[in-house]
C-alpha cells in the first residue's frame, strides 16, 4: 500500500514535463471530488440552512449587488 509521505517523495522527484502533468490531472481529480462532495451534502440537506439564511438575507436587504 502506499502512503501519503510515499506519495509526497515520488512527487517531489518527478521532472518538470511529469510535474505538470501530475498537476493538470491532480487539479481535474480534486475538483471532480470537490463537485461530488459539494453535491452528496447539497442532496442531504446539509446545506439547506446556509441556502436558507442567504435567502433571508437577500430577502431582507442584507446583501449587496457584485
């Protein structure tokens, strides 16, 4: 099995045209994590307060235009 520090040493070797390519799939392979956690808490609920209370805000005048 390999461990994060394993991980963190081979990583630290890689050349410069593997770095880059670690780094383009590495971004992709986080962001694909991120989406899925993102949208496993929005379909449990965990989410709705904070849904919630950003309405309320809006609702009650509390947020200002971008």
């Amino acid at each position: 099995m390999t461990t994060v520090l394993e991980i963190e040493e081979a990583v630290e070797h890689l050349a410069n045209p593997d770095l880059s390519k670690f780094r383009s799939w590495f971004s992709e392979f986080d962001a694909n994590a991120w989406d899925k956690e993102f949208k496993e808490d929005a379909q449990s609920g965990r989410l709705d307060r904070l849904a919630n209370q950003a309405l309320d805000d809006l609702k009650n005048g509390h947020c200002t235009d971008l």
